[in-house]
C-alpha cells in the first residue's frame, strides 16, 4: 500500500500523509540521517514514518493504524512513539526566533497595503488542543468552553512558519500568563524595535500590538462569501485582517487522544514541526489552501485552530 501511494498520483500522498511524495522522502532522510529512525527487520523507515504521518494527519486510533498497516497494536504503539521523538529532536532546527537584524518579511515589504505593519515579526495566540488526563486532575485543564485541553502558545511568521511553540500549559490558564511565562523563563525574545501581532486577550503593549476593541474580531463575524467585503472603518479593516484560522492539517489536534499527558504534548509540538518542514521544501501546499474555517472553528473563538490572523489575509 505504500509503494502505491508514494509513487502513485501526488493527491493520494497528501491525502494520505499530509505531504507530497518527495516531501515525505526529505522527512524520513532527515531522520535516517541523524540516526534518529532506523529499519527494522519487518518495517521500514517508509512504512515507520507513514503510520506516523497517517495517525497525526487523520487521527485515527491505535486499532485503525494496525488494520490498516497490518500490525499489532504493539508494535504501532512502538514505532509511532519512535518517530514521533525522532521529530521532536528536529525542533531546533525548524522552529526558530527570528535574528535581531531580520529584514522586514517580503509579504509586509512587497505589500503597500501593509507597510504600516512592517515591524511587525508574526502573529502570536493560544489555540486550545483537548487532552485527556485523569478525572483527579481536570480541573486545571477544563477550559472555558467546558472540554480538558492544553492550551498552547504559537508565535507565527507570516509565511505561516512557526517561531515559537510553547505547550503543556493546562487549559483554564490565560493566554497571557503563558506569554508573560514565555518572555520570562520560556526563552521567548522579541528585538527591540519589533513587536507582534496579538488578539484581544493579550496586553497591548510596545511589542504586542492587540487589536481595536469594539469592533469586529472574529471571523464569524464577517461574511465569509464576500472577502471583499465593506469595513465600516479602518479599525474594521485591520481587526478582519487580524481574524483568521490556523488550517488544520493535523486532525490530531482535534482529538482527545489516549497517550500519557506528555506524550500529548509532543505530538503537539511534532505537528508544528512538520509543518515548518513543509513549509521549507514543499513550494506547493495547495491541497490545503481551499479548505477554509469549518462551522466549529468560525464559532470557536480562541479554540482550536483560531491561530493566525493577519498572516491568513495578507496570502489573499
């Protein structure tokens, strides 16, 4: 089955693991190459990395994958925790703060619409990913819109590679007590001179610039057959700009999965770094780009998803 996705037409491979063929390729390379996979007598790297890709982009449970790749569940269990610590230890090579000298982004500079945000880095929000965790411990993780979650922190660039990922942060915590968490002991830097973009439950400050309060915000708010719509004012203008959604390539996320709480916090985390990994040698990503906000997402605000912003509207 494999064989016949990866040499087969370029859709099923995105369909199937999120990822072109050849980009597929490049990810199992990488891991090979800094010894972090290796082949096993009765599975591949290929097929190694496929139950892995498969489980995160579909996220189907345990029984699923077996039935599908013809394994215990056992050894599914095995491997797809090998990967998936295999691209953690890829992070620090895909997920990185920009330099203090970085030039302004070309989507900023090449854009008159946008020069006045042109020291502006990204976009920053927390997008509440449901967990599971023992009844005795639900309560910190219970979030305001009633599920457990972990609430994680993105900073984005607006290329929509992620900068900075923070998880494992239960979900009643505020979004901005996982910034302050982050530019104090998280490692989180932004150069002097720049700021980032962030949504109406953070602070607005000189390096984060939230949106005008009073006017519309969210996406549901906004006709979404007519993006060209007309804005009541230029506050209007900047806040629809700002409003948006991360596209969900990982179905994952949107799951209460039945690892250990660690554990999913690192698949977390290994789904920003593939998708910086496809951002880097994938030049076409347009098996996503029609899928827009789905019904949940457009009335989830600051749930799942509810990531981007500004950097959704500047690709329009």
């Amino acid at each position: 089955m494999l064989c016949d996705i990866l040499s087969g037409h370029h859709e099923r491979c995105c369909h199937h693991f999120r990822m072109s063929a050849t980009t597929f390729i490049a990810l199992r390379d990488a891991l090979v190459e800094r010894g972090l996979i290796i082949s096993t007598r009765n599975m591949t790297t290929d097929e190694q990395s496929g139950i892995f890709l498969y489980g995160v982009g579909h996220g189907v449970a345990n029984r699923i994958l077996a039935e599908t790749f013809q394994h215990s569940g056992e050894t599914i269990s095995r491997h797809f925790n090998n990967i998936l610590r295999g691209i953690v230890r890829l992070k620090d090579d895909y997920i990185m703060l920009p330099s203090s000298n970085a030039a302004v982004h070309p989507r900023i500079r090449d854009n008159p619409n946008f020069h006045s945000f042109k020291n502006a880095i990204g976009a920053i929000d927390g997008t509440h990913i449901p967990v599971v965790v023992e009844r005795s411990k639900q309560a910190p993780f219970r979030c305001r819109k009633g599920f457990t979650s972990q609430n994680m922190m993105a900073a984005v660039l607006f290329d929509l590679n992620f900068l900075f990922v923070c998880t494992g942060w239960e979900g009643s915590a505020a979004d901005m007590r996982v910034l302050r968490w982050a530019c104090e002991r998280g490692g989180f830097v932004v150069p002097e001179g720049k700021y980032y973009l962030v949504d109406s439950r953070y602070a607005n400050t000189e390096k984060f610039l939230a949106p005008y309060r009073g006017e519309r915000y969210h996406i549901s708010q906004f006709d979404a057959s007519t993006r060209a719509c007309v804005y009541r004012n230029p506050r209007d203008l900047y806040n629809h700009r700002y409003a948006g959604i991360l596209k969900k390539r990982f179905k994952i996320l949107n799951v209460a999965t039945p690892f250990s709480y660690k554990v999913q916090c690192l698949i977390a985390m290994a789904c920003c770094i593939i998708h910086n990994f496809i951002c880097r040698h994938q030049i076409n990503d347009n098996i996503f780009s029609d899928e827009g906000p789905d019904e949940q997402d457009a009335e989830n605000e600051g749930g799942v998803g509810d990531l981007v912003g500004v950097i959704e509207d500047s690709q329009n």
